[in-house]
C-alpha cells in the first residue's frame, strides 16, 4: 500500500495555537508530530553485526542467547516518523526515553545498578526500493531527561549500521558481540532511585544515515493497555453495562518493562481496539509517550508527541476530543547478558581453524569474571552449522596451546593440548537455531574447581595466574561420515 501522509483535524488546532509552540521543549505543551507515516505491517528483518558490518538476512536472535530485556519498547503499529534528511521534512534526528530500573527501583525485578548492552532490537520503516539502502546511527545516552537534546552530552554508545533492508517497515537485531558491548547503569547511570524521571531516565537518538531518498525513521509503538498480556483482562471478555459502557474486572498490574508514563490509567482495552494484537509486548518502562525532535532543515525542533493514529474508535487520544495523547513510544527492545563485570574475559589465540560447512570457522569466548574464585563463567561457541540446526558438541579445555602445531582431526584442527573433555550428561550441548552453544557456571553445567585435562588426576583447579584454554569439538554434518565433526577457534583465560 501506498504511504500517505495524515492530515488530521487536531494538528491544524495545534499549529493554530501560539501556546503550543512557545515553549517546544516544555513538556506541558508538546507539538504534534506532522511527520508520521502509515506504512507495511514490520517483519522481521534479521540480524547486523556491529562489529564486523554483516547483516544476515533471517538472522534470528543474538549470539547472547542468555541476554534478558532491560528495556522493552515493542507495541506494534504500522506508523513511522520520518527522519531521512535525503526527503522532504526529514528531521536531523529523534530521540525517545525511558528508565532502566536499578536494584532501588520499586518497579522490577532487577538486582543490579548496571548492565552489559549485547544487542538490542531496532524497528524502523524504508520505503526506498534500492536494496541494502537503509542505515542508521543510533546513540544511547546514560542519563538523560526526557524530551530534552542531546545536544552537548557525550553518548554512552554510538552503533551504526548500514546495508539494512528497504521498501517496507522491519525489526532488526543489532549484535554488539566482538568488541561493541557496552555498559550503562540503571535509574540514570547511577543505579539510584530518585523518583524523578529528570533523574532516573535514559534515552537513545536515531538518526538516518542511509542513501535513501524516500520516506525513512523509527517505528512507533501503540498502547501497551491494548496489546500487552499484563493489561489485557484476565477474566475473558469484558461486558457492557445497560449503558453501553464497558464494565470490566480490574486489570492486573503493570509487567516489567512494559509501564508507560500514564500507566496504568489508559482505558483503551481491547473492547475498544478488538484487533490489536494479543502479544505480551509493551511501550518500555516509564515512557513518557513524547519525544524530543531536532530539525536543523528548517522545521521545528523540541518535544512532539503522536496523535491517536492506532486507537481512532473516540476513545483513546485526541480523538476523544479531550486533549489526552496517544500512549505511544519508538520501538527499541534493549538486551544485557548481566553486569558490567560480565563482560569477555578470554582472548582468542593464534589458531587457524578451519572453517566448517557454513563457510566460516566457529569461535569460542569466555563471558564472566577472569577471578577463579568467583566460579562465574560463561563458554560460548558461535557461527556453528545451523543447516541442520541443532548441532550437538562438547567443550574441551586443556593447559597448552598447540597452535603452531594443531593436530588435524575430522574437518578441522584442534589447537589444545593437554585436552580433557566436558562430556557430563549435563555437559553436551546443542548448538540454537543461530549457531551458538553455550556452558555455564551458574546453571551447575560446569565448574572451575574441576576442569578436564589429560593426565591423572584428569581434572585440576583455576587458579590464579593459571592459564586454561577452551573450545568447542562439534558435529558437522559431512561426508565421508567418520570424519563429520570439527573444532571451533581456540580462547585462553589466564585466572586471577
């Protein structure tokens, strides 16, 4: 379908208000956005790897598969706001805000004041049709207070990614793995509660860098009241009273990550929107539902909020008629594998390994803390066959590192002497649909007092100053069968 732009009523009342834009960053008086778009329902669009440029097409997730959300912007609508500067009326860049609760944050249950950013999710709409056109910078700012620029203030991160799909709207996962993780603290960086969203919040700024010449920018998500579980009403169906009121039970709380700056008094329950989409999905914890928009092409920079595209039936947003905005946030879903003190602790060594039937050599990292005696380690393993999905293997550690002398076994190389196998009935592991397995210590799959080595007593202690190195010896489904396995890449962890 054809995107049109939407002319409605209230935007011509607004713009004929001189109290609307006398003070554009005054929260209190937000202008309404004039560059939303109705586009193509979102698909998913795969993932890009920050640090090596590649997209993949039907990615899937993270290499993180351990990652939880900390932050979860991610109601559906098919709207955008355009921010391509390459088309008329494009913006500079738009920025969007949140909280990231910290272990003093009444709401959740997160027990740490900072995270490890290893991916996020990023929606947006390209309506160009040149392929691989679309691209984008997208910074995150610790601490910053909602609907203001961040004009001045250092980010915390800046990604970029390019070579992304056009000709319709798309999630895509963002993998920060390999060098681009980063960290940032909860309840404005500080990990303290204060009560005050100039305080406690965070924000992220998009800005489109790709050489599209339509229509482009971020995703607008809807009323989480209408599309996430945690609103929707327990009870089934709710009923009408004799005078054609809803008479609904009470809705249940606020999920975690899903509360808007409103929550929990919107009234837009599915009786009034009966098609939004039943997935436990929400508009990010405290979300104000405005955002800040600086234009430097000529148009009006401040705080902007969206009108009532997604809830039209004269009950939500302005188009009840009484001035309430429509709760809706920019789609961003926001993934940590832990603390900040969980970061890579192993270093990958000098061993050629072969690549295996996907065309590239599997690798291996150690994510956790480099003390022993904190027995807090997670083995990954990446870029495993996934035709077909699924691949079992196990981890090998061993004291010696062999690569200049590798010994050839099956496809590949093994590059660790000293070897001993992690082959408990816990121990073997199946490789994800994206080409990742992964061994922890917290789950009790393996444990740093007894890793495996050759000799008697065939297990022995990290201790500091010792040096392990791990990898992973996996199937590998060719031919002659006897020969189907290989060996990813080859980490050390040299323990504190």
């Amino acid at each position: 379908m054809a995107p049109t732009r939407l002319a409605l009523a209230a935007l011509a009342l607004a713009l004929a208000s001189p109290d609307a834009l006398a003070s554009p960053q005054d929260r209190s008086a937000p202008i309404p956005d004039t560059n939303s778009v109705r586009a193509t329902p979102a698909k998913s669009a795969g993932t890009y790897y920050a640090a090596t440029g590649q997209f993949v097409r039907n990615g899937g997730a993270s290499r993180f598969s351990a990652a939880e959300a900390i932050y979860s912007s991610t109601a559906e609508t098919p709207y955008f706001s355009d921010v391509n500067p390459n088309f008329i009326g494009g913006a500079e860049f738009v920025v969007d805000d949140g909280v990231i609760p910290g272990s003093t944050n009444p709401v959740g249950s997160v027990t740490r004041d900072d995270n490890l950013v290893t991916s996020f999710d990023f929606g947006y709409c390209d309506l160009d049709t040149a392929p691989g056109a679309s691209a984008w910078e997208i910074a995150f700012y610790e601490s910053l207070a909602p609907c203001t620029s961040p004009t001045g203030i250092t980010p915390t991160a800046v990604v970029t990614a390019s070579g992304l799909p056009t000709n319709g709207c798309w999630t895509v996962n963002v993998d920060l793995s390999g060098g681009q993780e980063f960290c940032i603290g909860g309840d404005g960086g500080d990990g303290v509660y204060d009560d005050d969203l100039n305080l406690d919040a965070f924000g992220w700024s998009v800005r489109y860098t790709g050489s599209s010449t339509a229509q482009a920018g971020p995703r607008i998500g809807s009323d989480p009241s209408a599309t996430d579980a945690g609103y929707s009403n327990p009870n089934g169906p709710p009923s009408l009273d004799s005078s054609g009121v809803p008479n609904n039970p009470p809705a249940p709380a606020p999920t975690e990550g899903t509360g808007t700056y409103y929550n929990p008094l919107s009234n837009c329950t599915s009786i009034v929107n009966p098609s939004a989409m039943p997935t436990p999905t929400g508009s990010g914890l405290l979300n104000q539902d405005f955002f800040y928009r600086e234009d430097n092409s000529g148009g009006l920079s401040g705080c902007f909020y969206f009108l009532g595209y997604f809830n039209v039936t004269g009950t939500c947003g302005n188009a009840d008629g009484n001035g309430n905005n429509v709760y809706s946030a920019f789609y961003m879903r926001i993934l940590s594998s832990g603390a900040c003190s969980s970061s890579e602790v192993s270093v990958p060594t000098s061993c050629a390994a072969t690549p295996n039937s996907t065309g590239v050599a599997g690798t291996c990292s150690a994510v956790g803390s480099a003390v022993a005696a904190d027995n807090d380690v997670v083995l990954r393993a990446c870029d495993l066959p996934t035709s077909p999905a699924g691949v079992f293997g196990v981890f090998i550690h061993g004291l010696d590192d062999i690569s200049d002398a590798p010994v050839v076994s099956g496809q590949g190389v093994m590059c660790i002497g000293s070897v001993g196998r992690m082959q408990g009935v816990i121990q073997v592991t199946q490789a994800n649909a994206n080409g990742v397995a992964e061994l922890s210590t917290a789950a009790g799959q393996f444990d740093l007092s007894s890793l495996p080595i050759s000799a008697a007593p065939f297990t022995i202690a990290a201790t500091a100053g010792l040096t392990s190195y791990f990898g992973f010896w996996h199937r590998d489904f060719v031919t002659p069968p006897s020969e189907a396995f290989n060996y990813t890449g080859t980490c050390a962890v040299t323990w504190q």
